[in-house]
C-alpha cells in the first residue's frame, strides 16, 4: 500500500487537466505550447491591485529562475511548484516517504501530491511576501486582497504548467523559465528607455550613447559579454555525450534484429539543469523564513531590512557581486560551497527520483533487447557497466551546472547567470523534443517500430 492511499480522497477533488484521449501531432503540440506562452505573457501584464508604488523587489536576482514577473499577479512565478518538489524529493531520497516510482499508481499520487503541496506552498509563500512587508498593501484593508491575487496568479501557473506538460512541448516551468530570461536578455540589451542616471537602460544604447560623449565605458559591456559566454559554454556542455556502445538482439513483437549496432548517448549534463532549479528555489526560501523569524522576534537566521538579509546565515547565502571577492571573499566563499553542494544532491535526488539511475536505465535496455557487444546479454551485466558511468556523470553534472551558474551570477549576466544556464539547456531539450516529434511525425513506420 502506497504512503500516500490516504491522501486519494483529496486526490479526487482537486481539479487537473486531463491528458489527451488521442496521439497529438507536432503542430497539435506547438499550438498549445504557443498559446500558453502567449497567456503567460499577458498576465505578467497584469498589476497587483493594491501595492504601494515603488514596491522594491526582493528577490531581483532570483527572478528569472522563478519565472515571475514583480508586481503583477505572476509576482510567485514557479516558487511553490518547484518548493514542493524540494520537499517531495527530500522525503523521497531519505526514505522517509517510499514510494515505487516506475509503479504508474505510485507516480500518479506522487504527482497529485505534489501538486497538493503547491497549492500550499502558494497560500504560505503569499502570506509570507504580504504580511512580512516584501509587498506592501497601500492601505491595510488591502492586506487579503493582495495574498488573493497572488494565490490565483500562482494557481493559474501551476495548471499551465500541467497543460504544456501534458499537451505541448517539455513542461511549463522550463517554457516560462526560458520566456522571462529571454525577454530580459532582449531588453536588457536594447532598450532605448532612460535609466536611473539619465542615459539609455538597455547595455548597447548607452554603450553607445557614451561613446558618442566622448566617454567611452567598456564596464557596461560585462553582463553582454558573460551572456554570450555562458550561452556558449553551457551549449558545449549539452552536446557532449558519452557514447557506450549496444547492438540489438531483439525487438519485442518485431521479431529479431541481427548485426544492428549502435550507441547509446549519456549527456554529460546528465541532471539536467533541475538541481539549479531546485538550490534557487531553496535559497528564495531561506530568506522568506528569515523574514518570518525576524517578524515573530526571533531572527535566527539573520535580520533582514527592505526584504533583504543583512547578516548572520541569510546573508550568506544571498547572491554575491564580483567585486565581493575583495571586500567579502567569505560571503563568496561559503555561498559558492552551499550553491554547488546542494546542486550535487539535487542532482543525486533528481536522477533517482526520475528514474534515470543506473538500475532503472538498465531494466529499461535489457527488456527492449538492448546488450554491450562482446559481454553476455544480461541485466546485471548491463547494469555494471552503466554504473561505472551514470554515477559519476550524477555527480559532475551537479557540480558542473553549480559552478557555471554561481560565476554567471557574479558577473551579473543579463537574465541572471543561473536563468541564462537554465534558458540554454531548456531550449536545447525543447529543440530536441520538438525534433523528435516531427521527426515521428514524418515516420508513422519508425513511431509504429519504437512502440509509439
């Protein structure tokens, strides 16, 4: 019996979107995916009813990993979705909540209660931004107002994210992810609007406009400049591969393959980008509960002013600047141990949790007739030979990913240097994806071969 057979009266009355009864095709998917993107844009257009003007953003270096959009009702973003999956993960990986999840049963109640701790998480986070003062009502009879808006704007979120990943392409965190660091990235770049100190917001413009001063300022070109290597340095990273190499013995129900050989692809980034996801998520939430503390009268993890730490284990984990490895090389030092330590677990928990570890992957190869050349066809041979891989490959992913991110952020790369690492990898897989499905598309032979 399942941990989670009691929540199943719950389950039942909690609305979700329902999969499709029938195979969409490629244009089916890219309209749904379209649509919802464009819906995405439009209600992060929409202001919160009620806020004082000049609200100052909190959480301004976090913002792209969590997909929200500051003073409109998309302000949560993706934060309670990804925070309950940290939570699930970490019940999951520890054995407190055991759960088999290659048991479609399991996995579904996984996925409905996970998307029961979202709907929590929304309640708690917006009480939390409200009532501690990181967004503050014009008037206190605003007070619910606002939390409302909030709850429905995250509500709102969690089931477009349930309809790209159910109808369209990839899943909606990852495509609203990738919107909001490209749109900043764009604008960043090219906007013509003036900025704080008279001259034009967006790097080149005013780049430019100082040149044409007399005033030249290579400085401002930084952020651009690190975008572009970041861009570059993590699409390297998705297109390598280690390739072990497999010949079929037999396809089941096509009957016998003989002399096929080919290889089997494992990204070095084999994680994915999803321990960056959730370490961001961790750290937006490590300053929500120092607000909290600090509320109640006991600041044990640092006081905070404005929203923002200002000491003790807050501050610490609060993103550094480039030039603190001067003026405070311990904040940038035990920010960057955190960071990549905790995207090494989340990369572990993530990679067991999916099913993408050494044991799963091997089962799935072995009864789709899959075996290594020159070894006997076997399970436990399949699985020794992927262990000495998938763990490794687990493990430098995590750091990999942890580290480009925690120097991107540093340089203070346009959308974050943590969204410019997530917006590459997000668009490589959906590039993949969407390839793939065109691909089958063209090919109702090779859907029908591969099982479709």
């Amino acid at each position: 019996m399942s941990a989670l057979e009691v929540l199943e009266p719950i389950f039942k009355v909690v609305p979700e979107v329902k999969s499709p009864v029938h195979r969409e095709d490629f244009n089916e998917k890219l309209k749904w995916t379209a649509l919802v993107l464009v819906l995405y844009f439009i209600l992060t257009q929409i202001p919160l009813y009620g806020l004082i003007p000049g609200a100052i953003d909190s959480f301004a270096q976090l913002r792209a990993v969590m997909a929200g959009s500051f003073g409109s009702i998309l302000t949560l973003g993706i934060g309670p979705i990804v925070t309950a999956s940290i939570v699930l993960q970490l019940l999951v990986g520890s054995n407190l909540l055991e759960l088999d999840l290659s048991s479609h049963k399991d996995k579904s109640h996984f996925q409905a209660t996970q998307k029961i701790l979202s709907i929590v998480f929304t309640v708690f986070e917006a009480s939390v931004l409200v009532l501690t003062g990181n967004l503050t009502p014009i008037d206190s009879s605003y007070t619910f107002i606002l939390i409302l808006q909030l709850v429905i704007g995250a509500l709102v979120i969690i089931y477009l994210d349930e309809v790209v990943s159910k109808w369209g392409f990839g899943s909606g965190i990852g495509l609203f992810i990738a919107a909001g660091v490209c749109q900043q990235i764009i604008v960043g770049t090219f906007s013509i609007l003036n900025g704080s100190d008279g001259l034009f917001a967006g790097i080149l413009p005013k780049f430019i406009q100082l040149c044409a001063a007399g005033r030249p300022d290579f400085s401002i070109l930084i952020p651009l400049i690190a975008t572009i290597i970041v861009f570059l340095v993590v699409l390297y990273g998705e297109a390598m591969r280690v390739e072990i190499p497999i010949s079929h013995g037999s396809v089941r129900g096509h009957g016998r393959i003989r002399g096929s050989v080919g290889k089997y692809p494992l990204k070095f980034v084999y994680s994915s980008n999803m321990p960056v996801i959730l370490t961001s998520a961790l750290l937006v939430n490590v300053t929500l509960f120092a607000n909290i503390f600090q509320k109640i009268g006991f600041p044990i993890l640092g006081r905070t002013e404005n929203g923002k730490a200002v000491d003790g284990i807050a501050w610490l984990l609060s993103t550094p600047k480039l030039q603190m490895f001067v003026t405070e090389p311990l904040h940038v030092l035990v920010y960057a141990i955190f960071f990549i330590v905790c995207c090494i677990l989340f990369s572990y928990l993530w990679v067991e949790i999916s099913g993408l570890n050494a044991k799963k992957i091997s089962e799935q190869l072995y009864n789709s007739g899959i075996q290594i050349p020159g070894f006997r066809s076997s399970k436990r041979q399949l699985y020794k030979i992927l262990k000495k891989y998938i763990p490794a490959l687990t493990i430098i992913s995590g750091v990999y990913v942890g580290l480009i991110a925690f120097l991107a952020d540093l340089t203070s790369a346009l959308g974050g240097g943590t969204g410019v690492l997530l917006t590459v990898g997000i668009l490589h897989k959906l590039y993949e994806e969407m390839a793939e499905e065109q691909l089958m598309s063209a090919n109702p032979l090779l859907r029908k071969f591969l099982g479709d």
